[in-house]
C-alpha cells in the first residue's frame, strides 16, 4: 500500500551530522507561492540596494515565459555597459605573440580530421619517437600548452594569476584520467552499475531500460569530447578522488581569492546508486504528472500543476492506498490552501532517510510502493553512504578555504540523483552565501522545469540559488543510447530549441536575481551571441557586474576574445582550467582535439583575430610584446 513514514535517523561514519541532513527536507519554511505584496517587498529591497527599478513593465513570476522584454528605466541606461569583442589589442593584452601564433597552429591542426581522428596513435608515435622528456616538452610548447594550466597545483600558479590581473578568474579541474581500453571500461561500468540482487536475478525487477547498464554503452567516454569521465574500481580509488579534490580545492584557495573547483559526482562512489536514486526521483515525478492529469492538469509548467488534497485522498484511498495524505500535507504546510505542488510532493521522499527505503517506487496499477530491488546488500548501503560523506568532506574543505564548488553535470540516467543531492548540499551550504554551483544541461527538453523548481525552491527556504549553465556534453551518446534502447530522447530536437531553452533558463534566472537579488548564474558558453544576450538582459534589468551575481565562463585556450575583454570590463569571468601531468591528461587532451575540430569549423572569427593581432603587432613593432602585470 502507498503510505508515508519516517525511517530511524542514520549517523555517519566518522561524521557528526546525520545523513538525514542530506536526504530531507527539514527546513521546508512554507510552501505558499509569495504574494504580490511579498514581491513588491522584495522589489523596494532590491532598489534600496542600487539595483534595477522594477516597474509594472516587468513580468510577474507567475507572467514568465522565457520571452521577457522589458522597458530600460533611466536608471539602467545611466548604468548600461557594452563590451567589444572585435578589439583584439583588448583581448589579447594578456599573451605575448609567441602564445597568438601557438593558437593559431594548434587551432588550424584541430580542423584537419585526419590529424584528429588518429591524434592519439600520432601522440604514441611521437612519444616513442621522441622519447618521453622531449615529447613532454613538445605537448606543453603546442597542444598541452595550449589547453592546460601545468602539472601541479604549484605549476599552475603563474597562468591564474596571469589571468587574474588581466580579470580572469579560475575554475580549476584536475584533469587526469585513467587510460583504459574499451573493453576494460565496459566491464568495469557493468560491474559497478549493476547490483548484487541483479546479478543473482533475485526477486522481480521492476527497473527501467534507461536507468539499467547495458554493455554497449558502458564506455561513457564515447561520443564526449569535453567532459572526463571517471569509471568505479573500489572504495579506496574513490578516496584517492576526493583527496584530489581536495588538493584542488586548497590549490585554488591558495591561488585566487574568489576561484571555483569543479568535482564530479562518479568519481565519489558506486554509480549503481544513482542509477536507482535517479530511477526512482523520476517515477514519483511521473506519478505526480499522472494524478494531476486525473486532475484535469496536465500539460501545465511543472510548478503551475497543483493538486486539489481532497482529490488526491480520494483518488488514492480508491487505489487502496493506506494513511491520511491530506492530513500530512496539510500539516506539513503553513497557510495550506487545499492544494500541493511538485515540490510538497518532493517531500515524500525526504522523509525516508535510510537509502534502500529510498529506493521504492509507485506502481500506478496495483496502487502500492514497490522496492526497486527486492534485496538490497549492506555494503551496497555503506557504499552509497559514503559517497554522500565524501561529497560532504568536500563541501567543509572548499568552506574553509573560501572556494565554490561547480558539480559538473553528467548523463541523463545519473543526472536526477546528482542534481538532487546537489541541491540537498546547497539546501545545507549555500544558507549565507553560494557555495555550491549546480550545473543544467540546456540540451535537454526538461531543463526549464529542473531550473524553475529549484529556483522556487530556494525561495521557499531562503537559501542562495547558484547555477551554472550549460548547452550539454553528452548530445551523441544519449542521442544513441536512446534509440537503440527504445526510451524518448531526452535532447531537444535542434540546436535552435536548444539556443531557445539556455536563454528561457537564462531569462528565468536572471528575472530572480533583479527580484531578490539572491540567485546567481554563470553563463557557461563559447557562443558570442549568447553571451551579448545576456550583457543586453543585464542592462535592461539594471544588473550591474559589481553585483557579483551574473558570471561568464569558457574553457582555457578558447574563446579569449570573449573571455578577457569581459574580464577588463568589470565582469566576473571565469576560464575552466585543467591541470595534471602530461602523461596522464594525454586522454583528456585527445578528446580535446576532437572536440576542437567541430569548434574550429565555426570558430573563423577567431582565428581572423588573432591574425589581425598578429599583423598589428608586427606593423606597429610590437613583435615582441610582454604582457605587465
């Protein structure tokens, strides 16, 4: 039968807070929508503290649509700022003409597929060739040079803060990967994925094809070219991660005063979790969806789809479903209404606080919770545990050394479970100011409704939004891997739905930040327009760069013409910057290449401006420029 408890509180190993921290939602406020009179509160707030005038031209929360216009008061024309990415003595003041032309030759050999598609075979010739120290020094003064900061957290030192004198920030991303072959992956990811009850056939599976492993793509590294990929070995290979990350973590608290640090959730633990944690957040959202079309409500946004309490028992007590559920909502909800959304629905799952009662899903049929897997192992239940644990070591470190931690978003059938133990994090950390960067992949169809709820979320509860904004990294191989196994694409049909998506996401964010001024987003993105876009929406909005809300982000060794004119600008710009030896970043670099081609190919202005800054420099005798900082 459906009903609703609350499970023994779980203590963690060697920590002093309880798991529940992590898996609940013990702070829920109220989950009343504000009220005009709540907004206009907000709005003299945020005028008081010099930010946009907002008048009646700007849409409501409830008005959204992604499609926002709104008029310029005086106030923000007097503050309109414009940056110029076609000055190139501007953007390049920070490389010396020995770094232009690298690019230039790095950029041109990346076009050309057949150094691409066999660079790895090339990169192994060389080294033996060359021999490992020459070929060392060959990568750094071409490729490795071009793409990543050093070798070390002390190696990397003079790039950051380089660029940082020239108001460029960092993201640093420990980019060493292990060389395996396919096969080794594949087995390695069957193992890892798959659980003790599956493997044994015990008991009926009730799982779903997406959220399975499947061999043929076990190897998460096909079809991604910019993204590492991390495949489980053991406990204490996950503990070798995180006590990298938090060498990267104090690396970038020691070399900048406001950095980032990018982690990924696979290198933390057993990815079998969140498989089943993903699996399982997306059954109780279909099963929302499904009694508010019995409601007569579907085919509303996520958050305007409410559900009548006094409906719902009914509907559910039909099913034979067991407890008062108008009782617990109501009880749960300050102001109640009669009515819950999506997010009250959410709580359901907080409440369970021992992962394998997690693990349950609703059988709309039968109307009863089933358990994803009839048997449930212990060391599988300390192996999820300790991945929360150490994801929460990590948040303690980047607290302590004053850094934000970007969590790096992953594929469609980890991203459910990582986005909401993210959140549950930022529920925890992000109380006095953003600590925790979650990460929404605009490729796919879903991103609005995972933006919007938890935007509201964060609202309801007082705690500081942050986000990063991405198109995507995974578009082939999900594209793939969801025809081949039969379940809807997840990615927006065209690039254009997906240009139309970053910048309804973009908008919705960016509203929240005039309105309050307690949400923050880095625009994550190589593309110009985009990027103007934004500059346009923040003056229109009277968003200011020393507000230190609004942050552009591009990758080292690509996009300078955006990244540091930005920077000298006054805006906080960030480059993602990737270290570790030579030897072991080799995989990443690989990818990188390939990447690169399909970049170069729309990327000319790029490459004309260097060259023009090239033939300036040599017209005007400054060959031999030296950047000062």
């Amino acid at each position: 039968m459906f009903y609703v408890r609350a499970a023994p509180v779980l203590t963690r190993t060697g920590a002093d807070i309880p798991l529940r921290r992590l898996l609940s939602g013990r702070r829920l406020r109220s989950t009343v929508s504000s009220t005009p009179a709540d907004q206009a509160e907000r709005r003299d707030d945020v005028s008081s503290r010099g930010g946009a005038t907002l008048d009646s031209a700007r849409p409501g929360r409830g008005e959204r649509d992604g499609t926002t216009t709104t008029t310029t008061t005086a106030a923000a024309a007097a503050n309109e700022i414009s940056v110029d990415f076609d000055q190139t003595q501007e953007a390049y003041r920070s490389k010396d003409s020995l770094e232009l032309l690298r690019s230039l030759v790095v950029f041109k050999l990346c076009s050309y597929d057949f150094l691409v598609d066999k660079n790895k075979e090339i990169m192994d010739l060389g080294k033996k060739i060359m021999g490992p120290k020459a070929f060392s020094q060959f990568m750094k003064m071409t490729f490795y040079g071009q793409f990543v900061a050093g070798e070390d957290h002390m190696a990397i030192r003079p790039l950051i803060q380089k660029n940082q004198a020239f108001g460029v920030g960092s993201v640093l991303d420990y980019s060493v990967e292990e060389d395996i072959s396919q096969e080794e992956a594949e087995q390695k990811e069957m193992d890892s994925c798959v659980s003790a009850a599956e493997k044994q056939s015990i008991g009926e599976d009730h799982r779903e094809k997406k959220y399975k492993a499947h061999k043929q793509f076990g190897d998460r590294r096909g079809g991604v070219t910019g993204a590492r990929t991390y495949f489980y070995a053991d406990e204490a290979k996950c503990d070798q991660h995180m006590e990298t990350f938090i060498k990267c973590i104090k690396a970038s608290g020691g070399s900048s005063m406001d950095g980032f640090s990018a982690v990924k959730m696979t290198a933390l633990g057993r990815p079998q979790f969140l498989l089943q944690f993903s699996e399982v957040l997306v059954k109780w959202r279909g099963f929302f969806t499904f009694l508010a079309s019995q409601q007569g409500k579907d085919g509303l946004e996520a958050l305007d789809q409410k559900l009548e309490l006094k409906q719902l028992q009914e509907f559910l007590t039909k099913l034979g479903a067991e407890g008062d559920f108008y009782g617990w909502f109501s009880g749960r909800k300050e102001g109640s209404c009669g009515t819950i959304d999506m997010l009250d629905w959410n709580s359901l799952i907080d409440d369970r606080t021992k992962i394998s009662d997690l693990l349950v899903v609703p059988n709309v049929k039968l109307g009863k919770l089933e358990p994803l897997l009839e048997t449930f192992t212990k060391e599988e239940e300390k192996q999820m545990k300790r991945m929360l644990q150490r994801m929460d070591v990590l948040v303690k470190h980047a607290v302590e050394n004053g850094v934000r931690l970007m969590v790096d978003a992953e594929q469609t059938y980890f991203q459910p479970a990582i986005s909401r133990l993210t959140l549950e994090m930022q529920r925890l950390y992000n109380r006095e100011k953003p600590v925790i960067f979650n990460t929404y992949q605009c490729y796919l169809k879903d991103a609005y409704d995972n933006v919007t709820m938890d935007v509201e979320l964060s609202r309801r509860e007082g705690w500081h939004f942050a986000a990063k904004l991405v198109r995507g990294a995974y578009m082939y191989q999900e594209r793939e891997r969801a025809e081949e196994l039969g379940y809807e694409d997840p990615i927006n049909p065209n690039y254009e739905s997906t240009n139309r998506m970053y910048h309804r996401c973009l908008d919705y964010v960016l509203d929240e930040i005039a309105l309050n001024l307690n949400a923050n987003v880095m625009v994550a993105s190589h593309n110009e327009d985009t990027v103007k876009y934004t500059l346009r929406r923040m003056n229109e909005l009277g968003l200011l760069p020393t507000d230190n809300k609004v942050y552009f982000g591009q990758l080292l060794g690509m996009c300078d013409q955006i990244s540091f004119p930005l920077g000298q600008a006054g805006f906080p710009v960030y480059k993602y910057v990737p270290y570790g030896p030579v030897d072991e970043v080799m995989p990443y670099l690989s990818r990188r290449a390939q990447e690169n081609r399909g970049f170069m190919r729309g990327a000319q202005k790029e490459r004309e401006l260097l060259w023009q800054e090239l033939k300036r420099r040599l017209a005007s005798g400054e060959l031999l420029y030296r950047p000062v900082y």
